[in-house]
DNA sequence: CTGAAAGCGCTTACAG
DNA sequence: CTGAAAGCGCTTACAG
C-alpha cells in the first residue's frame, strides 16, 4: 500500500522517471509506441508514489468524465433500489461512476434546474427514471448527452426509452382476477398523468372488456390525487372484491387499509400489485403481482445506455418486445 | 428557456457583455466588488446564452468539487436505500452532488481498488455504509478528505462513525420475546466479523443472561456463513421458540422457510428483526422490529459529513446517546 | 471595483 | 518511440 502524503501528480512520475509527463499519460493510458521497459518504469514508480489519476482533470482535458448521471425519484421502492443497483453496478465494471440526482421532491419530471445541475457535471451518459418535462425534451436532445429513459416508454418523446410491456401487465393482472372469480374490479394508480400507470390501466381495462365487464370510472382511483380514506371507504361500501394497484407498494398500503376494516386479502377480496418486490426482498409471498422480469429488465436499461457510450448505433431489439410479464401468485388472491 | 448549441463558457458571457472572464467568475460566484449594474448584465448573457458552470473545471481550480462519495454494498435492503435517499437529498440541498460507490460484490470491506476510484474523482468528503479494511484506516486518513462511517462504530478505527446504540438494540429484542414468554432463543446474524451484528447478538445475551438464560453458542447462527438448511433444521429440531434476527431481510427469509416446515410466526414462535422496513415501505406490520429511528438517524449522518465540509470540528452529542432503538410490535410476536 | 496572468492536472495535437 | 507546447474552463492571487 503505497504512502500518501501530498497528491501525486503526472509530473512527480515524470521526475522520477526521468520521462516527460506526456510519455506516463501514454503508458497509463496504453497509447501505442512506448517501450516494455519505459512501461514498467512508468508502472512501478506510481505503484511506489501512489499515483491516482483525478478524473476532474482528465475530464476537462479529454472531453469524456467517465461518468453516468442517473436521475431517480424514489429510491425507497424497492424496484428503483433493485434496478438502479443492477445498472450502477454495470457501469460501474466498465469504468463508469454514477452521479445522483434526485428530483428532491419538486416534480415528478425532470425540469431546467435539474437539468442545470446534471449538465454542470458534464456526464457521458443520463439514464432517467423521471420523465422529461414537455420544455426540456427539445434541451435534453441539444445538449447532445446520450439520454435513456428508464422504465418508461420514449417514443412519446422520441427519445431512447427503455420500458416493460405495460399494458400486457395489466392485461394478465385482470385476467387473473377474473379467471379467480373476482367479479367487481377496481384499479388503484399513482398520478393519472403517468404513462405507465395509465398503461396498466389500460391493459386491465381491456382485459375486463373482452370478458364483457367495465372497469367503472368511479372504480378507478389515483391514490396521490385522491383521499385515501375516501377511497378505501367508497372501495368498501361498493363491494369491490378485485383490485389491480399500480406497483406492490401500493397494493400493500390499501390492504393494510382494508385489514383495518376487516377484509382479508385472498379471502374476503384479491389484490394484484406490481414489480414482485417480494422477491427483491425475499419475503414470504403475500402480494399476487405481475413481474417485469426486473433483472433482465435493468440489464437491458444499462446496456442500451453502455451501447450509446461507446458509440454504437445498433439498435438491439426492445426490452419490451423480447420479455413479456409474468404473474406470480401469492396468497393476495384466491 | 436558453437555447442549447454549443457549450457555453465563461468566455462567451465575458465577451458578450464586454466584461472580463474574471470579473463574470466573480458575479457569478458571489465574490464580493462589482456593481448592480455589472451584476445583472452578467446574469442577463448567462440565462440568455444559457451559461451552466463546468463543475469539473471549478473543481480543478478551486480544489473543491463540491462532492461527496457515497460507498455502499446493498441499495436493495430498504434501510440502505431508506436512508441513503434522505442523506443524498440533504447534500443536493447544500449543493453537493453524490457519486456512488458499490464494492461491487468485492468485499464488505472498503479495500484499496475502491479507495482509488474514489479518489480519483476528488470528492470534498466520503460518507460510507462499509467499513474500511485493516490496512485502508491509515491510507483513509491520510488522504484528508473528510470520511464518515455510517451505521457503524468509527471508534474502532479511531474514525468519525455515525451509528445507533445496537447493543441496547438487542436487548430490548431479547427483553421482548422473554416478556411474551419466548423460552428457547436463537440469534440469525449476518457475518460473525461485523461489529453491529455482533452488537446486537450481545445486547441479546445480555437480556437472557439478567434473565438467567442463556444465548447458546450451537443456537447463534451467520446466515451468509452457514448452510441456510440445516440452520433452519436446527432450529426446529431443537425446539427454539424465540428469533432474533439481525435484520428485517433476514427476519422474513428464515419466518418464510419455517412456514414451509408448518411453523407460523407468532403462533408456534416468535420472531423479531431490525430496521422497521415494513413502515418504510407501508407495510402491512408483519414482523415485530427494533427501530432506530431511521429517519433522524439518517439525518445525523448528513449533518456530521456537512458539518465536516463546512469545517466545523464541533462536536454534536452522538446519535447513539440522543436517540434510542424502540420496539415495534407486529403479529410476528405473541 | 475590474482586468491580465498564471495555474489546477491532465490529454491532445504536433514536432522530432 | 519520446518530448515541448498548448489548452480544456475555470478560480486564484496579484496589479491597478
């Protein structure tokens, strides 16, 4: 382990090597044309000072920081836990770190400040897990930082996106519920104005459609618009004895209200949430939930984004088209 | 909104208002000397070219990158993902961005690999949910960047630690399964070498042992050291009626494997984790938990790493001291 | 109150 | 194959 007293710089191994700095950025950078013997030179010289090269500047010169922003919005869910580890780490093998920006509870889309921020670190790569805000697409493509949007579809904003067969989700959710007997079925979402809760919605909404039901309006609630006592009330007194929640989290919080009011899941009412976090957590299996496929999933996300890094315009085949979700039974539902 | 086509530089807003870069540097950082007048014809090129500083290029200069290093090792257990979300919005509030650090399924240790990429991206401080390696303590210090363990006792290693009372921990989970009766007791920890786990796992036999019981040595178990199996096997075949897990995680793993061997928590035993992660995530409140109060404990841990970046060497009261763990009960206990 | 110069630690052309 | 010079975009002394 080498001693740090001061920081070391490319000129100290310069000195005591006795080469120019220019040559020991080559040998450190493996750039053609220096001799074996220049090269172990170089090598063991900063082995004994303890040579660390600082990326700030390396960035600023060569135009490249080696560096991945990565917004996210909630990390406490397990699924953007689960994810963003899976992608962090991947990046992190290539030679890539990842810089956090959270939206700190402003909006759910990524807005100019944000955006202010993320470009002063000057990133090679933004992977998202917000959306963009209607103002910043046009922004976010001058700015010429490949961009991937995470778990969402981008075409809305003809951008790169990388994203789950949603309304196939909500499909199979309802079909279970229905194939289960359940009968008076009832979608609770996130915001309305989010696509892939929509697309849940709709993937239910058709399911229920084909086996000649509706999926009221007055059925479908969005739990961060709406009061959840009001909801959990109405939800009650309308007999509702299927419900498709828009991830686990949620499925958890309205059957933990309903226990409250005597109803068991599985038993007196099914419920379906989404994501199996269950398995990220390796808890027993309460929840019925539909899985993406999560590690497959993040995998996708952070190739896609580790493609555009090197230059590749390849398009590999959409996530989306090559992984559909799959339910897994709990003991939510009958 | 300013349109975005090439970069931006202080060059450009300097020319632009006929002023010199040094003077738009100094506006633009607040220094003191200029005039209202030069004032805001600096910040009118700015949003009009829309000029966004060069962190990296600030950092260079200044020696100060207005980052802080994050190293973690499991972002999908909800503690982890829990508190780092409320640490890493405090330091975007201050105006630092966090670069994340995974050891990358190394080690549980910060070992020398991992401290290079840190240092190469010159963070002004490192907040760390991994302990460092024997012989990284010195080269730690060295290094002057201020470095705070979070979640551990620094004290072993002479550091700066943010952590909770874990002993005390453990005894109010053993004082608990005693007070419903619990006879027969087991500890399921992670690694026998972490020092919290071994905390709690003493804390533990310090209830039995002024209860005159015993914590045997055949019933403590490491879950990542043992063969999951016959651990769970042990556990039935000698009659144990009372576990204490190291964690929530851990709680749910081995509460799922003893329902499949027909064994229901609460009914035929109980079980007790830590962290609380069911309310983190809205849970339903399955598993009695000790809570350390995660959110101010998260908290401490931001304000000791900010009080460091401002210099301050006064020294707040520790967390462990301030607040202590409490019980949660859930259906898991009788 | 403002500006010209130097320099942070690298990498990139360009010579030799 | 190696080196001297320039420059990435800032901020920091230092003059005026």
């Amino acid at each position: 382990m080498p001693e740090t007293k001061k920081k070391v710089t490319l000129k100290d191994i310069a000195e005591k090597t006795g080469l120019s700095v220019n040559t020991v950025s080559r040998v450190l950078n493996k750039k053609p044309y220096y001799t074996k013997e220049v090269e172990e030179k170089v090598n063991a010289a900063c082995k004994e000072l303890g040579y660390i090269v600082d990326m700030n500047a390396s960035g600023l010169r060569s135009g490249s920081t080696r560096t991945v922003a990565i917004l996210y919005d909630d990390l406490v869910n397990p699924f953007y836990a689960y994810t963003t580890d899976i992608i962090s780490k991947r990046f992190e093998e290539k030679g890539y770190n990842c810089i956090m920006f959270s939206n700190n509870d402003r909006s759910p889309y990524i807005d100019y400040e944000l955006m202010r921020s993320v470009m002063a670190r000057k990133p090679d790569g933004i992977l998202s897990f917000l959306e963009p805000a209607e103002d910043m697409v046009e922004f976010i493509k001058n700015s010429g930082i490949p961009f991937v949007i995470f778990g969402r579809d981008g075409a809305p904003y003809g951008m790169i996106g990388v994203d789950a067969d949603e309304e196939c989700g909500g499909r199979i959710a309802g079909e279970h519920l229905l194939s289960r007997g359940y009968r008076k079925i009832a979608y609770v979402g996130s915001w309305h104005d989010v696509k892939v809760c929509l697309d849940r919605q709709k993937g239910l909404a058709a399911a229920l459609a084909e086996n000649g039901k509706e999926l009221s309006p007055e059925h479908i609630f969005y739990i961060r618009e709406c009061d959840f006592a009001d909801m959990i009330e109405k939800i009650v007194r309308d007999g509702i004895d299927g419900i498709v929640c828009y991830n686990d989290v949620i499925a958890f919080v309205v059957s933990e209200a309903l226990e409250e009011r005597g109803l068991e899941a599985g038993l007196d009412y099914g419920v379906v949430g989404f994501d199996n976090i269950q398995q990220m957590l390796k808890m027993p299996r309460f929840l019925t939930t539909v899985d993406a496929g999560s590690q497959a999933f993040a995998e996708a996300g952070a190739n896609v984004m580790l493609g555009l890094l090197s230059g590749g315009e390849e398009q590999m085949p959409a996530f989306r088209d090559t992984h559909k979700p799959f339910l897994v039974k709990g003991r939510s539902t009958r």
